[in-house]
C-alpha cells in the first residue's frame, strides 16, 4: 500500500472518529417549559353628552345661554390631559361685517352646577380658537376635572355659559349672522406606570 493510500486511509478514520465524538455531544437529558404571554392594549376613549352643547335662534347683544354638557372617559385607562380645539365659520347675511362676529362671543367656563357662578376661565371664541391645547388644557381642565385627570369609567359635568357682548355701539353689522362652533375635545393618557 503506498503512501498516498495509507495517508487517506489515516484521514478518513480520523474525520470519522472525530464524527463520531462530535456526534456523541449531542446526548444529553434535557428539559423545557413554555409560558403563555399576552399583552393588552387599554383603551382611551372620551365622548362628550350631548354633542349639540348649544343651538339657539334670534340672539341679540346683552343674551347668556349657560348650556351643561359632560365628558366620559368610557375606556379602561385613565386621560391624564384634555384638550379643546376650536373651529368656527360665520356666515355673514348681509355681507357687511367689518368684525368677527366670534369676536362678541364670549365664553365663561364654569366649575359644575354646585358651583354656578365660580368662574374657571373666560375667554371669547376668536381667542379660544388661536390658543395652543396645552393652554386650554392649563386654564380649563386642569381646574375643572381636579388636575385635568378623568378616570376610567368616570364622567364630569362642565357648565359653560355663552355671553353675546354688547359693546355699547351700533352692532346692526351682526343681524341675521350665524356662528357654527365646532368643540373637538382631545384625549392623552399620563406617563407610562412600572406594572
């Protein structure tokens, strides 16, 4: 038998014998356990009753509409902030309007009806609208939801009351006028807890 041959002779025993070493390390007791795990979103979900808080006819300079409406937190995670956004647009009958009829529209949020004529906050509607959520949120509903928190499952009166502001002068430009108030109330949880 020449070289060549006892060379490949010896080389194959040798990965065979390595084989079966390697192949030997694979004996060995072994044992597992699985866990069922599931992670459930909570849910924020913020409604306002009745969602027509004020449509009233023939109002003139001097009239206050107070309306009540409430908001619901019908989800199961508490909202830590409440936001307003105002839109309007004003339809102006007879094409005069030199003004913002929103202008003259003014808004006094109040506490609850326990408390009628504490005032948290009043503002009129075109300055309502230019300000940012965070300072509606400040002004408004951290006074009037007890630090701006509404619970899961819980819900909160809040009275607001309309004035028409007569300024003492000719407002004969608002006659006929209509101003359509959009509310949209914005939810946010609080920060995240250590469960």
């Amino acid at each position: 038998m020449g070289f060549k041959k006892k060379f490949a002779m010896g080389a194959m025993s040798a990965l065979m014998g390595l084989s079966l070493i390697g192949g030997g390390t694979y004996a060995y007791f072994s044992s597992s356990a699985a866990t069922d795990n599931t992670f459930a979103a909570g849910t924020l979900d913020l409604s306002a009753q009745p969602t027509t808080i004020i449509n009233i006819d023939n109002i003139a300079p001097g009239d206050s509409m107070t309306r009540v409406f409430e908001l619901h937190n019908n989800g199961t995670l508490d909202i830590k902030n409440v936001t307003l956004d105002t839109a309007y647009s004003v339809v102006d009958a007879q094409g005069d309007n030199t003004e913002d009829f929103a202008k003259y529209i003014e808004v006094e949020f109040l506490y609850n009806m326990d408390q009628f004529n504490e005032v948290i906050y009043t503002t009129t509607l075109d300055q309502l609208k230019g300000m940012s959520p965070k300072a509606v949120s400040e002004k408004i509903f951290n006074e009037a939801l007890d630090g701006g928190v509404l619970a899961a499952g819980d819900e909160h009166d809040l009275v607001v009351k309309f004035n028409f502001l007569d300024n003492g002068r000719n407002q004969n430009q608002f006659q006929g006028d209509k101003l359509k108030l959009t509310w949209t109330f914005n939810a946010t949880q609080g920060d995240g807890r250590d469960l």
